[in-house]
C-alpha cells in the first residue's frame, strides 16, 4: 500500500500541524503525518496579498518526524527562494 492510500484510509497514526512566519515574513504551514512505518511532511507557502506565493513540498523519513520536516522545508525554500 503507498502513503496515499494510507492517507486517504486514515492510517496514520498522529498528524500535526505548525505554523510559523519565517524571516522573509512569510507564512509556513508545516504539516507532519506519521504512518506506522514512516513519518511525511508536508510544508506550504500560501500568501494571499502581494507579492503572491504558493510553494509546495513535501518529504519523507522511515526514522524522525523532526528529520522529514527539516527535508521538506529544504525543498520549500529551495522552490521560494532560489
């Protein structure tokens, strides 16, 4: 079974969800979903007046929540910033 099943069937274990104000002034939303044999964050920049962002990314680790936020939130400002 893939994690999108797992997610759609409601077969996580625990979800959490984050947000924060980075020092670009931009909101995060970091959500982590932890899976009985992996943990996936999903972390997001939505702005909603100027100037306009919407950036998604997304990661998985199979040991640390921690460690597969950190991964998707590198690929987030990779996407915004770069």
């Amino acid at each position: 079974m893939n994690w999108i099943q797992d997610y759609v069937l409601l077969r996580e274990i625990s979800q959490r969800v984050t947000q924060l104000v980075n020092e670009h002034g931009d909101e995060i939303e970091l959500e982590t979903i932890r899976f009985k044999d992996h943990y996936r964050a999903v972390a997001t920049i939505c702005q909603d007046k100027e100037p306009f962002k919407d950036f998604f990314a997304e990661a998985v680790d199979h040991h640390s929540e921690r460690d597969a936020a950190r991964k998707a939130l590198k690929k987030l400002y990779k996407k915004a910033y770069s």
